[in-house]
C-alpha cells in the first residue's frame, strides 16, 4: 500500500513524520511506501525576505527521509507548486495512493501553509481515505495526541452507499485495531433511512463481523445533530481515530459532506479518517 504524507516542514507535521508509534501503525495497515509531498503555494516565491526555502527544505525532506526509511519503509519526496489540497490530490492519483495523511495544525506563517485550511478543504475534495492526524496546538514542539493511530475506532454510519465503503477499511484496519465503537445517529429533520432499516439490527449486523476478527465492539443509536452526537460519543469513548464517510443519506444532499464530516475533521480532539466514495469514471 502506498500513503501520502503531507508536510509544510512545521513542527506539527514533523510530529506526525517523526513518531515511531504512528510509522508502525501505518506499517500494521499494509503501508509500505510513503510518499512526502510538500506544497509551495503558486504565490510563495524562494526570493521572498528571511525565507530560505531551498536549504529549509532540502535539510528538512532528508531528515523525514532518514527517519521513515530507519522504520522499514519505501520513501520518495516530491516537492510540487500550486494549491495544497489539488496538488496533493494529483500526486495521489498520480502515484495511486491508497491513503494521504495530514496534520491537523501547523504554525508556519510566512511559510509553505499546507496543514490547517487545507486539512478542511481536503476533507471536501480528497480522492482517496484522509487520516487527519491530530497534534497539540499550542506547543512549539507538539505531539500528537493519539499515537496508536487505530487501536480504538470510533465508526459513524447513517448506512449509505458511502458510509458501507467506510466500513470496508476494517479490511485492513483490523490489522491494528483492538477495539471498535458502532454509532449510528437518529434525527428527525433529516431521517433518510427507509422505515424498513432497523438501526441497531444493522450496527449489530456489522458488530458481529469486527468480532470475527477478534475486534471488541459496542454499537450505540444516539439522538441529535448528527455531529454533536457523534463528537459527544468520541468524548465519552475516547477512541484514537474517528472513521467516517464523506457522503451520506440527505434530502438536501449535504450529509455527510459540508456538514458532518466537515464538522468532524475540524473539532475532533483526536484522529479522523475520512473515507471518499469510489470515484467513477
């Protein structure tokens, strides 16, 4: 499997590269090539006052390099110029990535600006899963805040299409996950389902196949605004990582994306990941 990881050269996404424990867990899920991609904004220029970007980066890339290639893995840098989250796109296309991973801050302001409002627009737009890796926010030299990036999913379903492609991930998230929360969330402004759908006959469905693999599972049918309650349940169960889809049932079109998972990605305390629907020709 090959994986993208994004880097502006902050200290919060120098978090991400440099944590053994987040490297071993991307090894768990089949990871063996990562590729480094760092972003120069189309108006960021090397000539700009005080910003040696040439030297920076060249001495930043090679210390990521050695530490990646010191955890097993593959290792290619690509240093590209335009918007963040279209280019990071394109090299995920470009180089048929099953997975891009990027820092959810970074304090970088007169520098390349990839982690922050391109995690957002990434969660809009990303072609392939997104792991929102979440780092300290007021730190100079962060950590992040969950290093066992799988080991305690948080799965949010309303049973789409989209939603039953994020749940496929177990496939190999299992490798490192140990257990795993099943929510589902009810709200009458946008119901969705057919009344036939039996909400927890369904997350006890989908229980039963985490427990074959040897995942311990709980499900839960919650009430409310379908982010709220999902954040709500990532305080209460405290998992590593959220996994949620990026499309969803909606008389308005706007669940998951725009709403939710949009919501998620920007106020979850811990990990996101975001799984897109299969692109179609």
């Amino acid at each position: 499997m090959k994986a993208i990881c994004a880097t502006d050269l902050s200290a919060a996404s120098e978090a991400t590269i440099e944590s053994e424990t987040c490297l071993e867990c991307l090894g768990r899920i089949g990871v063996e090539e990562l590729h480094l991609v760092t972003v120069i904004p189309s108006n960021v220029h090397g000539g700009m006052p005080g910003i040696d970007f040439e030297k920076r980066r060249e001495r930043a890339l090679g210390r990521y390099r050695r530490v990646i290639e010191d955890a097993g893995f593959d290792v290619e840098a690509h240093v590209v110029r335009g918007t963040p989250h279209r280019r990071l796109n394109g090299v995920a296309e470009a180089i048929g990535a099953s997975l891009t991973v990027i820092s959810s801050r970074g304090e970088s302001p007169l520098e390349n600006r990839v982690i922050g409002s391109t995690a957002r627009n990434l969660a809009r737009t990303t072609v392939v899963p997104l792991l929102v890796n979440r780092v300290e926010r007021a730190a100079d030299e962060p950590d992040v805040l969950r290093e066992h990036l799988f080991r305690r999913m948080l799965y949010a379903t309303d049973f789409s299409e989209n939603a039953e492609r994020a749940f496929e991930a177990f496939s190999y998230l299992r490798h490192a996950t140990w257990e795993a929360t099943l929510v589902h969330v009810e709200t009458p402004k946008d119901p969705g389902l057919p009344e036939a759908v039996d909400p927890e006959a369904r997350l006890a469905e989908l229980a039963t196949q985490l427990e074959e693999w040897g995942i311990e599972t709980r499900t839960e049918v919650r009430r409310g605004d379908p982010a709220d309650e999902i954040l709500a349940a990532e305080v209460e169960y405290d998992p590593t990582t959220v996994l949620v889809g990026s499309r969803g049932h909606s008389r308005l079109r706007r669940l998951l994306l725009g709403s939710v998972s949009e919501d998620i990605v920007a106020r979850a305390h811990g990990n996101v990941l975001l799984v897109p629907p299969e692109r179609t020709a």
